[in-house]
C-alpha cells in the first residue's frame, strides 16, 4: 500500500512510543500522539484513557483516529498487573481502540504484541529450528495474555470488518540489550521503526503475525514473516555479548527463570508501577 501520511501514535509517552516518535517522521509520517499522560515536549499531544467506557471517552477516541491513515498502537501496561487494570488497559482499551477504527475507516493497524505471547515456550537449543510464528501461544502472565487477547481481536476485524492489522511480538526495543537473556531477542530502535515502517506499507497484509526484533547471532525465533513484509535488520546485539556474558555468564536454561523464552516473567514478573 502507499506509504501512510498520517499515523496516529498511541502510547507515545512510553519507551518504545519515545524512540518511535523520534525515529518515525524520516520515513516520511506526520505522527498524531496519544496517551494515558501528557507527552513530553508535545503540547499537541491527546491525553485519553483508551479504556475509559463513558460515552465522552468513546467519542474523544473516535476524534483521535478520524483522518489517519493508520495506527500504531503501543499504548498499555507493558509489565504484570491485576487482572482488573490489564482488562482495561490492555483488553478493553484495545478492543475500544478497533472498533473505532472500524467505525472512522481506517484501514490498517500495526499492533504492539509481545514475545510473552509464547513466554512459557522452553528456550530452543542450539540445534534446534527457530520458533515459527506458528507455535502454540503460551503466555506467561496477565500482560502475556492481553497480547493473545489484541492478536485474536486483530483477527476478527479482519476476518468481519477487513481492518488489517500486522501484529509485531516485540522482544526487548532499548538502545542496547542490559542482559543475556535480551541478546536473543533485542531489537535496535533503528530495526523497531524499519519494521514498523515495512508493517505501515506492505500489500495485502490481512491479519500477519511477526516477532519483532533484530538479525541477532543468538536469536530464538524465525523472522521470515516480518522480512516477507520487506523488514531487513541491520543490527545484530553480538557486539555487546562479550560486556554481558562477562558481567553475568551465559545463560543458564536450567535454571527456572531462564529455562523459558518468557525470563523472569515466568517465575517473578515486574510489576507495573501505578
């Protein structure tokens, strides 16, 4: 499809939101933010609870998506929480968010999923194939689950309404990787808007369903449905394994909060703060 003009940004405050609303606007996109809380440095930035169920609320989200020509949705509790705050946030929020889509006509959604989709997927072996897309969901927590929730809702409005979406289970974006764990799913900033970029602008893309995250030496799972959307990585966290290994030794999958692609967020997740 032609490159969108207008793409409204949800969850700009947040980590990958910042990097994203950095990095975006050279691939040609006028950027519309949203968020829970103000942006930094964006006056014009919309401040909207995706979750709020008032009839102002769900209006003030339908103004939010009329004219864009796409969504990238980031917004949402991206740690374990309640069940009570992730079904606002995460399942309610999402599910409030498409169907003002639906009713504005826009046409395509770049979803943030997670890699805690299939957290409880037993780390592959050396020898072993990479994880396809098609593996078995197995969420490791709240959070992990309100991912299955967007991919499975993200299917519906396409198979009801034709919204495409491209669902992107992201590994870790940060500027580098800060554990062992995160050398095999790491993705640069640089690869997260080339890959949210390809997502934006290939044909005919459905419902697709990608992990996000960089052309890493140890990486754990199979890129070929984010590289048929024309995604080519540049980075490979390689270069910061030696610094990591060093500090706290290679990974260790028999040990309980190593043993699985989720990490510690099978064994003690962090929680969200608020």
């Amino acid at each position: 499809m032609p490159a969108p003009r207008t793409v409204l940004l949800t969850g700009a405050a947040g980590g990958v939101g910042t990097l994203m609303r950095e990095l975006l606007p050279a691939y040609g996109y006028e950027l519309r933010l949203l968020d829970v809380q103000p942006v930094p440095g964006e006056p014009g930035a919309l401040t909207l609870d995706l979750g709020g169920t008032d009839p102002a609320a769900r209006e003030a989200l339908r103004a939010a998506v009329r004219g864009v020509d796409a969504v990238v949705h980031l917004a949402g509790i991206s740690l374990e929480s309640s069940f009570e705050k992730i079904l606002r946030a995460n399942i309610q929020g999402t599910q409030q968010l498409y169907e003002a889509v639906r009713e504005e006509g826009v046409p395509r959604v770049v979803f943030a999923s997670s890699n805690h989709t299939v957290g409880f997927t037993p780390v592959p072996g050396a020898d072993e194939p990479r994880m396809s897309v098609d593996a078995p969901r197995r969420p490791d927590t709240f959070y992990g689950l309100s991912k299955c929730f967007g991919e499975d809702l993200a299917q519906l409005y396409w198979d009801l309404h034709g919204v495409e979406t491209v669902s992107v289970r992201i590994g870790s974006c940060f500027p580098e990787p800060t554990s062992v764990r995160m050398l095999s799913v790491w993705m640069s900033p640089d690869d997260g808007a080339r890959l949210l970029h390809a997502a934006l602008t290939a044909e005919d893309v459905g419902h697709t369903v990608v992990y996000g995250s960089s052309a890493n030496t140890r990486l754990w799972w199979d890129l070929s449905s984010a590289r048929a959307l024309g995604y080519a990585p540049r980075d490979d966290s390689e270069v910061y394994a030696a610094k990591l290994v060093a500090e706290h030794g290679e990974l260790d999958t028999g040990a309980p909060d190593q043993a699985h692609v989720g990490g510690h967020f099978c064994t003690n997740p962090p929680i969200w703060p608020h």
